[in-house]
C-alpha cells in the first residue's frame, strides 16, 4: 500500500454524521453545509472536516442534465419512479442516491495553493485504505460507459461503484463521493439509462451524454461478495480518521456556520426553483 497523502494527516480532524437523517433530510441541504464547512475550513477557523451523508431516493442532476432536449419528460420519468430531483452546484452529471448509497465529504484548506488534483488523489487514497483488508484492486480511471464518468472513477475489475467530484468555495475545497455499497449497480445505472434516453429521444445535442451500459457498474456487496452495510462503512471511515489525524472533534456547525448554510442553501433552493422552473 502506497504512502497516505499527506492532505489525510491534519494534526485535528472534525467528523460530522450525517448519514442516519432520514428521508427528509435534502440534498439542497447537503450541499449548503459542505459549502459552509469549506469556507470555515479555507478561513482557518475549522480543522479538516469529514462528512458522511445519506439520501433517500434522490436524483442529482448536473447543469448540463437540465439541459437535455425533453427534459421536463424525463424528469416526469424519475418522479413516477419515486425519485425526487434537485441540480447540484458542483461539477459532473446525474447520481442515484438511495439509502444504500454513502456520501463522504472530505473538506481541505488552501484550494489555493493545493492543485485541484490532489484534492481527488486524496479522496483515491482514503477510499483505497479504507477497504485494503478486503481488495487491493480499486482502481481510479474513467468507467466512460458508467453515469456521470470522470478520471476518477473508482472501479474493481472495470466495474464502477463510486464517483468523486470536487466543488472549491474562497480557500476551502470540498471533495465529495458517493459509494455504493449495498444494493444493485446496474439498477441505479438503468434508472438513469432511460432517463437520459427519454431526456435525448436521439436528439442532436453539442453537449456529449453518457451511453450508459449498466453491466459496468456495480455495488461493493456484489463486487466483494461482502455484506457491508452503510452503517459498517461509517465505521470504517471514523476508524481511519481516528488513525491517521492527531484529534478527533464532533462539533456541529455554529456560528459564522450557520449563517453561511443558511445563505448557501436559500441560494440553492432559488437556484433548482429557477431550474426546475425551466423544465417545467
């Protein structure tokens, strides 16, 4: 196993649990407190944070998804699928989340200075720490068939169960992924199959959307042969971050913190408002 990165030895690491919040807790929400915690965290005034969170039948779009020619028909799609839909504000395309899906966050300082790239390579190594009793296999490259492909997708035998991607707010950076532990891969990956070719019905577009193929992804479970649960994951992850950081902390946001969330997700409820809007 390769040298940790050093982004993964703060000399304190907050750890904030989210991901027992139940189905009313929104994504809209979740990407409010990770911008919150990035500028705490850019402005020195938080350690490194870690943040798991779970959401409950949940399709994230990107900004290119709610441009898709028949949008508004492909949306209609996921809700009678009983899927509720929100458009992120960090990078990539669309991820099905449901409650055998693991979001972590891990929040660094200096996005300034810290080239975007180590930001990912960091998230990399945790990941491929975090199950080396289980697999040396993870691999990071695009799954370019999976949704929402990017470099570093995380796949074992080209499979993919987890994507990264990477939002930077003033000087904290935000590097998110969602892991997809329990469940069917290829379940996720068709739901999101027929959207995009309901959203498309082969319609030019510049704009190049993923041909998704479900075979080439996959859940932890079913590419282990394991039976983890979310709940065994979340104890993974603060087990390894009570080895590699020199002090844990629990706190909640406060202060400042709230005041950013609360800014941050009005922004956000206006943003999917105006969006959504258009798709209607």
């Amino acid at each position: 196993m390769k040298q940790i990165h050093h982004l993964l030895r703060p000399d304190t690491c907050r750890f904030i649990d989210q991901s027992s919040m139940g189905p009313t807790f929104s994504a809209l929400q979740s990407f409010a407190v990770d911008d919150a915690l990035a500028i705490s965290v850019g402005e020195q005034k938080s350690p490194t944070a870690a943040r798991l969170w779970v959401h409950h039948d949940t399709i994230v779009l990107g900004i290119p998804d709610a441009r898709l020619p028949h949008i508004s028909e492909a949306v209609d799609y996921l809700k009678q699928e009983g899927y509720q839909v929100v458009v992120r504000n960090s990078g990539g395309l669309a991820v099905a989340l449901d409650e055998g899906v693991l979001n972590l966050s891990l929040i660094f300082p200096d996005s300034k200075k810290v080239n975007i790239h180590e930001g990912y390579e960091a998230m990399v190594d945790f990941i491929q720490h975090l199950f080396a009793d289980l697999t040396d296999e993870i691999e990071a490259y695009e799954i370019t068939r999976s949704y929402c492909p990017g470099t570093y997708d995380l796949s074992i035998d080209g499979k993919k169960f987890a994507g990264i991607s990477q939002r930077r707010v003033k000087n904290g950076s935000a590097v998110q992924i969602y892991l997809d532990i329990t469940g069917s891969g290829a379940a996720r990956a068709s739901l999101l199959k027929n959207f995009y070719e309901i959203g498309l019905k082969e319609s030019p577009t510049r704009f190049q959307y993923p041909n998704i193929d479900p075979r080439v992804m996959a859940s932890l479970n079913e590419l282990l042969g394991a039976d983890l649960t979310v709940a065994d994951v979340r104890n993974r992850i603060l087990f390894q971050l009570n080895d590699w950081c020199g002090k844990i902390i629990t706190d909640s946001l406060e202060g400042e913190e709230i005041d950013h969330f609360t800014k941050r997700f009005e922004q956000m409820i206006i943003r999917n408002k105006k969006a959504l809007e258009q798709i209607e």
